[in-house]
C-alpha cells in the first residue's frame, strides 16, 4: 500500500468509523470492521440503472391498468386491475388506508424511476438541483416501494377467494411480475456515491470526521456538505426522540388494530367480522395453514417485533447498554428489511374489495382495525427511518471516554 492510500479514509454511514478508502476488486465486497455494514468502495459509472428505470417506466402503467386477475363469481367475470381495490377504498371512506395502499404500490415506484431518469439527466447536463432532488427522492423512497410485498399478499387473496369463484390470470400480472423483477435489480444498482462521484470524485484525507447523509462524502466539520450542499447531520438525541415519539403512538395504535375487527364479510345473509387473529384462526381451520402463517408472521409478528425491537435499541442508546453495539446495529438492520412486510394485510384488503365487493350476495369492507393497523405500519416505518444508526455508536464511545476519565482521575 502506497503512502498516499494510508492517509485516504471514508466515514461508515451506520457506525462513522474511518475506513481506508481502497478499491474491491469486482466480484468483492467490502464491510466495515467494527459494524459489518456494506461500503461502497468500486464507484463505477453508474449508468446500468438508466435502462431498468425506463423498462420500469414501459411497464408501469400495463401493470397498473390491465387486469392482474379475472374472477368468475355468480357467472360474471369481473376483471382487476391493480389500482381497482384502491379507487374501490376511496369510495367506501377509507382514504388513509387508500392512500396509503396507493403510495406504496404506485406512487413510490413511480416517483423512484422518474428519480433515477432525474440524476442521469443532471450528470449528462451538468445541473446540479436536478442531481440533488432525484437522490433525496431515491434515498427517501426505496424503503416505501414495495411491489413484491403486493405479488404475495395478490396469491393470498387468490387462496382465500378460490372457494367463491374461479380465477384465471390476465396480462397485467405478467407486466406486473416483469415490473417487480426490474424494480428489484434496479433498487440493487441503484447506489447514491456512484453517481456524486461521478459528478465530483470524492477527495478522503485524514481529516474528515462527518459524513454527509445524502451523497456519502467524508469531510471536516461543517453546516452543510461541500459537494451536495446537504445540511451535515451529525448524530443527535433529537434522533432517539423523535423515534420514542413515533414507537409510542404505534404501540397505542396497535392494541385498537387487534382487537377491532380488520374486516368485515356479508355473506347468506350473515356478517362475519374477523380480527388479524380470528382471520390466523379461520384460515387454519379451513386447512390453510401455510397462509394463516404468512399473515400471522406480517400482521402480528413484524409489527409487535418492530415496536419490541426498536424500543430495546432505544434503551440500550439512551440508558443501559444491554447488549453490544454490533448486535443493537445487526437488530436494526433486520428490522429495516422486515418493516415493510407488515402492509401484506392491507393489500390483501384491497384486492378483497376488488374482488368479491359484489352487493348483497356477497359484500367485503374493512373494519376500524384496518385504519389503526395502517396507522401501526406508518408509524413503525417513520420510527425506524428517524432513528440514526450511528447512535448505537456515537452514545458508545462517548460513555467509554467517560469511563476511561473516571477511571484515570481514580
């Protein structure tokens, strides 16, 4: 290693340890030493996404407007699109629950692609606004998109309709499975560093003690980033605050989300109304027992595992070190990856609007607990994005300064 790369560092986003900023080899990765997070050292042309954002694009509306599925019920066919069971909860008064359906399946996508279109378009004609807000797009939308989540909660309500009607498969779920396979490897191309260093290599010296949140430039101390012009972020107790504040009104939230009933049923004359754990239970009894699971997992699970998760996370921050930084940082990760799980209920909601809301033969509509339950998933997502991973750091270093001070003024 030459002189000068012993004097190159980068700042780890989740933990801000300095790291030697050295070129992986392709087909290597790199991680921290101390928190095990992937680092973006091979900053290549980022030019591999602009492609799959414009295929996504081309299939985005066949995907959303052709029927995913047709039903034959009382020997009528009734087709659904993707965006029926949302305009079907707008009409029925459900507008936060339709709403969010629609930002989760159609409006973040969307806006995510349109985002990747905006940073190729600024780095070829050097504007910088253009670059800016497509990456704060990027950086704050790929956690709400969530098409696959949409794929499985679609083959649970196939499994729970299958013994009211028929059900035959239509052209928009090809585009639609089309549409989810590039949006997944276009969320694993999509990497925020290789496109600021394509506008403006990075520079890392010794020096650098900050690291900015949105483009990933190690710098000095400042108000804002010398390359994105982002206000520096530096870990805060606002962070654990406002994440108490979030997980809080989720926990309260939840106990009205289980115990109102998250949907309603009128079927011969008699109306059925299920809890998320009467709705585990009914599906069981009838022998669906791996689909019962997966709605117990996403429903019940997640979100009680979410709030349990991030609450001890918080603990550990604030007061009492209960378990080591690198397992507070492995438990947040997990709970990142599986907080968007939690709306599989909600889109199986809407598809059951969709497709068995046919009058009074047979008639579907949510419950109270679906509008706390969405509130839950909101809530639980916005507490895990407040949440500042390199406190689980930052708190440890400060109480071991301060441990070694008490121990050498002993």
């Amino acid at each position: 290693m030459s002189q000068l790369n012993c004097y190159q560092y980068q700042r780890c986003p989740e933990c801000d340890l300095a790291v030697a900023a050295i070129p992986v080899s392709k087909g290597f990765r790199a991680r921290c030493p101390r928190c095990e997070a992937k680092l973006e050292m091979r900053l290549c042309p980022p030019g591999s996404a602009l492609p799959l954002a414009i295929f996504c694009l081309l299939l985005f509306i066949p995907a959303h407007i052709a029927p995913i599925i047709t039903i034959q019920l009382f020997g009528v066919m009734i087709p659904a699109p993707m965006i029926s069971g949302t305009l079907t909860l707008f009409d029925a008064g459900f507008f936060f629950v339709a709403g969010l359906i629609l930002f989760c399946g159609s409006i973040a996508p969307l806006l995510l692609y349109i985002a990747v279109l905006m940073m190729h378009w600024g780095l070829k004609k050097r504007q910088f606004q253009m670059l800016r807000y497509g990456s704060w797009l990027v950086k704050h939308l790929r956690g709400w998109c969530m098409l696959d989540v949409f794929l499985i909660s679609l083959a649970i309500a196939c499994f729970k309709i299958r013994d009211y009607a028929d059900i035959f498969t239509g052209i928009g779920l090809l585009c639609f499975i089309l549409l989810q396979l590039a949006t997944l490897m276009l969320l694993a191309r999509l990497k925020l560093r290789r496109y600021w260093h394509a506008w403006q290599p990075a520079q890392y010296d010794c020096h650098t003690s900050h690291s900015c949140t949105l483009c990933g430039l190690s710098q000095p101390a400042g108000a804002e980033c010398r390359r994105c012009h982002s206000k520096l972020y530096l870990p805060s107790e606002r962070s654990v605050q406002n994440c108490w504040a979030y997980l809080l009104t989720a926990t309260i939230a939840i106990f009205p989300a289980n115990l109102y009933p998250i949907s309603i049923l009128l079927t011969n004359g008699k109306r059925l109304e299920d809890t998320i754990f009467s709705g585990v239970s009914t599906l069981m009894s009838k022998g669906m027992v791996g689909i019962g699971l997966i709605i117990f997992i996403a429903s019940i699970v997640v979100p009680v595992a979410k709030i349990l998760g991030l609450g001890f996370i918080l603990i550990c921050i604030r007061w009492y070190p209960l378990a080591s930084p690198l397992f507070q940082a492995k438990c947040l990760r997990f709970i990142q990856l599986i907080g968007k799980w939690s709306m599989m209920d909600l889109f199986v909601i809407s598809l059951m609007m969709t497709l068995i809301d046919r009058g009074q033969l047979l008639d579907f509509t949510p419950g109270l607990g679906a509008v706390a339950f969405a509130f839950v998933v909101v809530l639980t997502m916005l507490a895990t994005e407040s949440l500042d991973p390199r406190l689980i750091w930052h708190n440890r270093i400060i109480n071991t300064s301060h441990a070694q001070g008490e121990l050498h003024h002993g």
